[in-house]
C-alpha cells in the first residue's frame, strides 16, 4: 500500500488562454486614451484601500508627462486627478482583454490577494506586470514578466520607467508563454488529474 504522506501542493486558478490573449483593438479611441500615451493599467471589482486606490491617484501625480492611468472597477466617489481615467465597469470579458492588451503595464495594487487572476489575465495579454511582495502575486511574476516591489511610491514609480525604458515588446511573448505554461486552464486540469491520480493509487 502507498504511503499517504504527501507535500502539500499549489494548483493554481486556471485562466481562459483563449479568451485572454494578446489583442488588437480600437480601445483607446473608445475611452480616449490618447494613442502615444504610456497607459498603466489597474483592474479591481471595487476600488479601496487594499486594491491600491490611493496609490493610483498618488502615482497620477507623479508619472512623467504622456502617460495615464487607467482604472477599470467601482469608485464611491471618482475623484478628478491628473492623469487618472476611471472605467467603472466593461462590456464583457472581450472588452476587458483588449484593455489588458492596450495597456503598456499592469499594475496590480492588492495587499490582498489569494492568487491575484487579474495580473495573470494581464500577463496573458501580452502586457508586462508589477506586483507588490506580497501574498501571492509575486509566484505569477518572474523577472521575465514583469517586475516585484515592495510598497512604496518611490519603487512603483521606478518600476513603470524600467519596464517603459525596456519597452512592453522586450516582455510580451515572455508574458503569454508564461500563462499557458504554468496558469492556463488546461495546467490546472492537469494537475488536478494528477493529484487526484495519487491519491487513488495511495
């Protein structure tokens, strides 16, 4: 009979590589985000404090000029900051993939997050990320992907030049290998199988 002592495993949420994937689209134009602008991404059912919120605004005013940021999710209140675009909620997930793939980096602001699905969706659109060091978002990023902080401004801030210096193609492929490799749907089926493959054979 197998031994029943096992290491405890990590299958990650699956996302929909077929539905998040690198896009084409006119979706600056719909929200008028300017095309030349350097566009920094966040998504959040509902914007607070833990999802980052005030971070955004303060980064609002301090990005260098020609770049904005651009908020998907609901606000109490949709303060008027400087470079700050608020979408409070898209169309469908088609309308949100093509944002993912717009942007030039996503930016996820959570203290909070069990998995963190929105930086992965990202990352399968071919768009660089920056996460805090923090639960679990930085097992989705590697220096390939994107790029690990810890929370501060000052480091946010330096992270978007980096990644702006090294430009949103030098990440791209890397981003989207990335999910389907180790998140996509089809990796955690997989594992799943495999897990419970084990415990039958215990």
């Amino acid at each position: 009979m197998g031994s029943m002592t096992h290491l405890p495993e990590t299958i990650y949420n699956g996302i929909d590589t077929e539905l998040f994937c690198p896009k084409e689209s006119d979706i600056r134009k719909t929200y008028g985000i300017p095309e030349d602008a350097f566009m920094v991404l966040g998504v959040a059912s509902f914007w607070t404090e833990d999802k980052g919120l005030s971070l955004f605004l303060e980064l609002g005013e301090k990005l260098q000029e020609n770049a904005v940021i651009v908020l998907v999710g609901q606000v109490a209140e949709q303060l008027q900051k400087k470079n700050v675009v608020y979408i409070p909620r898209t169309e469908n997930q088609q309308q949100l993939a093509q944002l993912y793939s717009t942007a030039d980096v996503y930016v996820n602001g959570s203290v909070e997050e069990t998995f963190g699905m929105t930086t992965a969706e990202a990352l399968a659109c071919g768009t660089p990320a920056i996460v805090f060091d923090s639960t679990a978002c930085p097992e989705i990023v590697d220096a390939d992907t994107g790029i690990v902080i810890q929370k501060s401004i000052d480091d946010l801030i330096s992270a978007i030049d980096t990644i702006r210096q090294r430009g949103k193609a030098s990440y791209s492929s890397y981003c989207a290998d990335r999910v389907r490799t180790h998140f996509s749907e089809s990796r955690m089926t997989q594992n799943y199988l495999a897990l419970y493959r084990r415990i039958l054979n215990d």
